[in-house]
C-alpha cells in the first residue's frame, strides 16, 4: 500500500532549463529503520536554495499554479552537469507527525509522534525519514520544531569545533542571521567568546539587546579598526563565513594577523606565527573567494559542512546536542519565520524573489499541508 | 675581540624606499652554542627575494658599486609597515667554515669543519649560526652544500607531511623547479606518487627524463583533462603551490573535485565527500588568489612554512630528514646553479632583474669571498 500526496521537485536540464513544480507522488510504505511523515513545516534555509532556485533568473521565469520554469546562467549552469536530467526533491529538514513506520523497534516506538527529521525531501506532503534522525517533539508544535536540526546543529557545531581545536572564541561575519542571533545565545551560555559582524546599525542593537559583547558593523568607516579591537580583546582567530564570495574572509585574516603582528617584538619576512583559521560554511555570495598576500603563511581556509562534521565527531557528540536542543527548543533555539507558504505559495514570484535573497531575519517557513 | 667583514643589508623606509647595499660589519664572538662561519657559498632562494627585492622598482633604480636603491610601490610598501626604516640582514642559508665557536659541546666540535647552516644572514663574508642548525658536510664543497637546507628540507618536508596525512600522493605546481625536480627524486624513491605541473614541453621533458610518471602542462589546450586523468591515476587530492596569486590552486581544487565527482552514483549538491588539500608555500605571483565556488565544500588551504612544519614534526623527525639529506647531497638533493656572484655583483641591475625573475633552472650562488 502506497500513500500518495504533493511533492515538489526541480530539475535543471542541459540547456540551463530550470523546471519547480509540484506533483503528485507516491510514498512507499517504510521498511526497517524508516518512517513516514506526514510533513507540517519545513523551513526554506539558505542550504536549501542551493538546489531550489540555485543562480537562476526568476526575474524572467514563467510562472503558472505549482510551477515555474526558469533560466540558469552561465557559468552555473555547466557548474552543476553532474544534476542535469535529475528529478530532484528538495527540503533539508522540517517537522510532522509518523503516520507509519518500518519494523525496527526504534521505528516503531515513533508511531504517531510529532517528530522533527531531516529526510531532505521536507517539501512534500509526506517523507521517508530515518528514525535514528527524528527527534521527537513532545508539546512543542511542527512549528516550532520545523527547524531543529540545520541552524541549532550548525551553530553548536561551530562552538564544538572551536572548543575541539582549542578556541576560546569564535569570529562570525553574519551576526545577526537567524544562526548568528542562535550562536550568540550559545555563546554567552557557554562562555565562548564571539565576534560578530553585522552590515547594519539596527542588527548591531538587536544582537547587543541580546547581551552580545563584541559587535562590529561592517559599513562603518573604522569596520577594520572595530573588527581589530574586538578580536584583541577575545583572541578570535578562528571563524565562520556564510558568504563565501568576495573579501570577507580576506578582512578577517587581514585583522587577525595585523592583531598578532602588533604583539610581535621583532619583524618576520613570513609574518606572524599566529595561526589564523577561517570556515567557508555557505554561499551568499556566488563570486569568487578574493585571498591577498597580505597575513604571511600562518592562515588555514576550509569549506565547513554540518554532514561531515557531525560524522567526525562521533555518536555521543551528536546525541548530547540533540538533546540540548530539544531541551531548549523554545529558548536557545528557537527560530523566527517572516511568513508561511504552503507548496504552490512556495513558487509564486513574489514568493521566491522575496525568499531568494536571504535576507537577515526574513526566513520562510512552508506548511505542506496548506 | 670582533671579526670585521662585508654584509649585505637591506632596508625599507615608510616612504617606500629600499635600499640594498654591502658594508663593513662587525661579528662578535660567538657564545654558547653558537658558531661563527667564514661564509663561502649562499643561494639566492625565492624566499630570500620577499626581503631582498620585494615587488621593489629595480627597472629604474639608482645603481651604484654595492648599493642600489629602489622604490617599492603599494600596497607593498605599507604591506611591509613593520620593518620600515629597520636594517635587515638577508640570506636564509649557506655554507663556510667554521672559525671560532661558543663554549658547548656542540659548538666546539664544528671547529675547522665546513659546514652548511641557517643564520638569516648568508650574504655577508661571516655570519653568526646556531650549531643545532649546522650540518658538517665532510668532503663536500661549500658550493654542495650552500643549498642543503631550505629546498631539500622543505621537499622532504612535503612528503613527511603528506604522509603524516595519509595520503599516497602529492600535487606539485611547479615540477621543474629546483625544489620540483628534487621533489621528483623523492617521490621515485619513496614510492609517493607524484602529479607534476610544467608551463612548458621542454620542463615536461626534463621531468620525464629523470623519471617522473605524471607531467601535465598548463600551457596545453587540454591541460584540465591532462590533470584530471594524472589525479585520478595517482589519486594526488593533496597539492603544493608555491605560486600563490592567480588561479592555479583554483584550478587544481576543480581538477580534484571532478575526479571525484565523476566516481559518485548519486548528485549531491553539496559536492563529493572527497576531501581536498592544498598549500601556497611561496609567493611566486603577489596578485590575489582566486578561489571560485565550484568544488563544494569538502576542501582546505593553508600557508605552509618550512620552520612550524619542523617545529610540529620534532626533533627526531627532523634529524632523520637532515641525515638523508646528508647522505644525499651529491645525489637526491644536488642543487644547480646558473652563475656565481659575489656580494657586490649581487646588486648590480644585470643580476637583479635576472634572478629576481626567478625563472626554473636559474638559481643564483652567492660567494661572499668574491
């Protein structure tokens, strides 16, 4: 017996076609360790775009009910050959109740349940998911569990690594994103120190309203002077990027190593011996990375993935924070939506050229069930 | 009692100029475990040329006997902040007899030997150098051994690295380099795999004729697909770049990345799992790297320094590397030279705006005694 119900997938075909569309699917029945959801929200997280709308030209795409077709650009288009022809699902993660379930007993105790789960297939009326990955959410709504897994394990993931690799603080370059405001709660939990940059007066308030020490604003005249200052005072030679294209990470480097060279009593030729680490773990920003020669050879720049990441750390690691997670879902974790869509509100244009941007504080959250 | 001679010197002032000239210093006498070396033979190394010239103007410099002075553009000159107006020795490495030493053990044991050292302060007829650091090269002349540090230590160093990583294989960008050919020999002996990178079919030759399995050549319409089959022969996801500026790390991470992804069965938009390592170790080209946004996220870049490498691998590490180099200096770790020059003939425009260039196959040998 097959359950059946919408679905969205986009497929990008050779020609730089770009096809989102809503269809209807048929769910399998679960087998062994699998469950299925019936899916109540799904949050549309920058992860997701990638794969959603990707660099395509929405301004121009033809739209009708439940679908749109679209245009990719050069060179994005040949960038992602290895998807060409594929019907792709899409959606990280999201929240529902388990209206069936395999025959594994940690299935099975998950029947019924409002759970959260990362199927990567969350736009949907239904997903299999792995049981080992739902966490179940008790009272809290689908809302309010719909984005528990990729900001909550991405931000203490950062804090991991950090405090793995011997930091004892951390440099953001988004602030005040729904992850960055999530970090900072993290943070001052865990004595962890944080720099955050942030592009604006009003988003350097909200995060010093929510008890942050070190924020600096990127459009201000002294950014460099401010970024240097803060990490002085929290030795942030370590951190994470977001927007992956331009100079950022160039600045931060730049600071850190202007930072270590100041306290350097003699000159070196190769600069500072002070080891400075940047993660790339997004990509606002489609353009290049721009690295100059500007902070000697002491600098190590890595992509950062949550996937990998929670692989190497072990089981154990991964299980202390679910559970603290769940334990502070509506608090420490807690995410904010600008709106709801449902599955064909998702393809609107309005809809996609507003959620397309990423804006700061403006996530939308989609409720498959309408 | 003082030891007098001639050293080279070179300082740059805050408004850009650089001077580069020959005086009389005075060496004291050695203590500790110190040694003073009557210096014979000093290569003129690409990281000897970071302070020597720089991105100095040498086109249009003011030359006369022993001295040059230049003018350093920006952002170099303020790059470079933190030795203005500071008198620098230069010249990583070299060989000479030793003729007086400190009171240790060690010390007193070089007297009268010729040895191969590390002082900073090669281009000079004596230089102060830590007895630790010195090699006795025996039979050797100071010419064989002038080279025996920087380049062997640092190929040797690329191989302990990548297999301290457990890799079986190494991308070099640069083959036919002093250091490339050298790494080369390596490799063959170790049984590293080994993927070398020439701009030209007469370096291509060279490395083939002394035996290297995998040469590809930038300058070839077909380069991309050359180094993709030799990565994926040798399954070199592991590289060194000593150029720097530009695009070839770039390209490299590219070629790695569709290696990998053309042996996965299912797209991910994420990238292969394939992880892939780079390092810039020179600075070849000052312009920016260029990184685009095309192989996921499963990369890391670094700076690699030949003294942290040292200093993280050990001493014991570090004497078994020296000890190979010794044994093989005549052979595996030969270094070749295009001419000789003595102090002053190292600062006249004909031998500037030559080795300055750093052109393959034509390395520079200083001999302070003229």
């Amino acid at each position: 017996m097959t359950t059946t119900g919408k679905q969205l997938f986009t497929t990008l075909e050779s020609d730089g076609t770009l096809t989102v569309e809503i269809a209807q699917s048929e769910f399998p029945d679960p087998t062994g360790n699998q469950v299925l959801v019936r899916m109540e929200a799904a949050p549309i997280n920058p992860s997701d775009l990638a794969i959603l709308t990707g660099a395509a030209d929405f301004e121009n795409a033809d739209y009708s009910p439940g679908k749109v077709v679209a245009k990719m650009p050069e060179p994005f288009n040949s960038g992602q050959k290895a998807r060409h022809g594929q019907r792709l699902p899409a959606g990280n993660e999201g929240a529902g109740t388990v209206v069936a379930t395999g025959d594994s007993d940690m299935a099975k105790a998950l029947m019924g349940q409002r759970v959260a789960c990362v199927p990567g297939t969350a736009y949907s009326e239904y997903a299999i998911a792995d049981a080992a990955m739902c966490l179940p959410l008790g009272d809290h709504s689908a809302e309010a569990g719909a984005s528990s897994f990729v900001n909550p394990m991405t931000a203490l993931g950062f804090v991991e690594n950090a405090r793995m690799d011997g930091q004892k603080a951390i440099l953001h370059t988004v602030g005040a994103s729904n992850l960055g405001q999530m970090l900072n709660r993290i943070c001052l939990e865990d004595g962890m120190g944080l720099v955050n940059i942030v592009r604006k007066d009003e988003q350097a308030k909200l995060l010093k309203d929510q008890g942050a020490t070190h924020v600096v604003n990127s459009s201000d005249d002294d950014f460099l002077s401010q970024l240097k200052a803060a990490i002085d005072d929290t030795d942030a030679f370590y951190g994470f990027d977001p927007i992956g294209g331009g100079k950022m990470v160039d600045t931060c480097f730049k600071a850190m190593e202007q930072v270590a060279v100041g306290k350097m009593t003699e000159y070196s030729r190769y600069g500072s011996n002070q080891q400075k680490r940047m993660f790339i773990y997004g990509r606002l920003d489609f353009g290049p990375t721009t690295l100059t020669p500007s902070y000697g050879f002491g600098w190590t720049l890595s992509g950062w993935l949550l996937t990998p990441f929670l692989q190497n750390a072990g089981m154990e690691t991964v299980m202390r924070m679910r559970k603290r997670v769940l334990d502070n879902l509506s608090t420490t974790f807690a995410s904010k939506y600008k709106t709801k869509v449902d599955l064909e509100g998702m393809l609107t244009r309005d809809a996609i050229l507003d959620y397309r941007q990423m804006k700061t504080g403006e996530k939308y959250l989609v409720t498959p069930q309408g």
